[in-house]
C-alpha cells in the first residue's frame, strides 16, 4: 500500500473501537496470565491473526531497555522490542493497527525514532500508531546518559521534533533546544498523512497536559473508570486553553473481561458473563466520552485467549453502540 493513509480514528459519537495489549511481550507478574512465560513468537502471531480476523482496532507493544534487580521481581526481565515486534506481527496481519503503548521516546534521538517507526509504517501500509510516554525507570535513563529528573521536558520536545520528522518533508526542520536538526534527509517516508497519529500515554498532571497540548489521542494508565470523566474534562479544558482544535482520541483500559460463565476464579475485578451484561457495563465508556476501549482477557492458554478474543469481536461488539 504506497498511498497515503488518513490517520487513525476520528472522535465521533457511537461505538467505541477496542484494542488490546499483547501478551507474551510484556511478563510482569502484575497482569501476565500463568501460560505466557512458556509461549513465544507462535503465541503473539496467533493473537495478532485473531485480533485482525475480529474487528480489534490495534495490538500493542510496550518499551523497557532493561529492568534493574531492585525491580526484576515486579517487572520481570521479559519486554519484547516494540519496533521489532511489532514489525514482524505487521508481517502477518493485514487490517489491525500497530500501537507502541508506550515508546519511550526521550531515551533516545528522534531521528532515529523517526526512522525506526517511519519503516514500521511503511512495511505495514499506514498501519503504526505511536504511543509515547516519559518512563519511570531511572537506571534505564542513568544507562543511556540521559537526565531522569528532566525526562518530562525531554519527551516534550521529542513529540515536537517527532512531528517535523514524521512529517511530509524528506528534509525536515526543527529549531529545538535539545534536538535541532535540518538539511538530512530520512526516507522511507510514513505511508500516513499528513504523519502517523502520536498518541501520549500516562494519568499524571504532566502527562495529560502533554496529550492535551502535543497529542493526537490518550492513553490513560491507571485511573479507575470512576476517576475518567474528571480527566477527560480536564483534557479538553487544557487542549481549548492551548488553542489546539483538532480533535483528540480518548482512550481507556478496561477491567479485566471474561466473556461467559468462567468456570474458573478470574478475579473479583474482572467483568464477566454474557455478552449483553458485559456490553452494557463497557457502553458507559463512549457515554462519557471514550473513543477507543483498551480490552484484556482473562485466560489460561493462547487457545483460551483466542477464544475470548473471538467471542468479544463476534458477540460483544457489536452492542457496543447500544
């Protein structure tokens, strides 16, 4: 596909799209499922197919250089390469978006982000969406030479020269403090256009200033559904306040989701039971103002997770929109 691609969704009313986090990639004891540190490449290949055969909006990859020991038993050691990824699921998929939720994207020079995710689009057909965020980890920033302390103020200026070097221009220009460049040129160009959507993610004060000013769409992290519609508020208040007019893409992480009776403890958090229940509870999400649902299953194998998978896109979805 060498034409241009309009970016990614449009705010509109109605059903919200859904996209998923892969599992495999990302090993946390936190929210990784038992089957997952036995499961490899065959695994996430099989969970991308079926995020594309059942209307998934993306599939996304987190980022992690490398896990200190203090937080190795947290975290785990296993974060898969976002670019590396989610360029060979690009491979075996056809429709579904590639999303780096997130891409830490002040550990290094923008160019060579540019070029990394300008591929990416371009090998998948105007398929990237990337998601960027400010980190938490210090020893990563300390490893690479980079200032923990003055990270949010790094990723600001690399959204903005990842905009010029996203962008139309073969030969972009940015006059930043940190990342000037002009005169080099970086081709292939992204397939999208005017560029890939940049979508911030994070729920602290900074980071939803950073989505209101400089993003085309939010990740949230961690608010409980409870706490969104106050954050949606104050993005837009802050995106108007800034004068930005285009629209902006709201997002949410879910409970976790359990089509059907389980049969088995999923957790008392975990939205459970018949499509229509669970479709119900999920509709409040677009009533106050949610673009895109990010959903997690429950599961005991990749099979199960397929399978869920299949009945949410099948059974689920389409009651979204009430």
């Amino acid at each position: 596909m060498d034409s241009a691609r309009e970016t990614v969704w449009r705010p509109e009313a109605g059903r919200p799209a859904y996209g998923m986090q892969l599992p495999v990639q990302a090993q946390s004891p936190l929210f990784a499922e038992g089957w997952e540190p036995g499961a490899g490449p065959g695994e996430l290949v099989a969970v991308a197919r079926a995020a594309d055969r059942y209307g998934f909006a993306y599939v996304a990859c987190c980022e992690h250089i490398a896990i200190p020991r203090r937080l190795a038993e947290a975290m785990s050691t296993v974060w898969y390469d976002p670019v590396a990824t989610l360029a060979h699921l690009a491979a075996v998929t056809e429709r579904v978006r590639l999303l780096s939720h997130v891409a830490v994207v002040g550990l290094r020079h923008p160019l060579v982000t540019a070029k990394q995710y300008a591929t990416l689009d371009r090998l998948s057909g105007g398929r990237l969406i990337l998601g960027v965020g400010a980190g938490h980890v210090r020893e990563e920033f300390d490893a690479l030479g980079v200032d923990f302390e003055r990270r949010g103020a790094v990723v600001d200026e690399a959204v903005d020269a990842l905009k010029a070097a996203l962008g139309p221009e073969e030969f972009p220009k940015f006059a930043g403090e940190r990342f000037p460049f002009e005169g080099l040129g970086q081709a292939p160009r992204p397939v999208q256009a005017p560029r890939p959507p940049i979508w911030v993610g994070g729920s602290s004060p900074a980071a939803v200033r950073r989505a209101a000013v400089r993003g085309d769409g939010w990740l949230p992290q961690g608010d409980r559904r409870a706490d969104l519609p106050a954050q949606i508020g104050k993005l837009h208040r802050l995106r108007e306040t800034a004068g930005v007019t285009e629209p902006v893409v709201v997002g949410a992480i879910t409970e976790p989701l359990y089509v059907g009776a389980p049969g088995w403890e999923v957790g008392r958090r975990t939205l459970s039971g018949a499509p229509e229940r669970i479709a119900e509870s999920l509709r409040e999400y677009g009533a106050m103002g949610v673009h895109q649902i990010q959903v997690r299953f429950r599961s005991r194998s990749a099979g199960e997770l397929t399978d869920q998978m299949a009945a949410f896109g099948t059974d689920v979805a389409p009651l979204l929109n009430g």
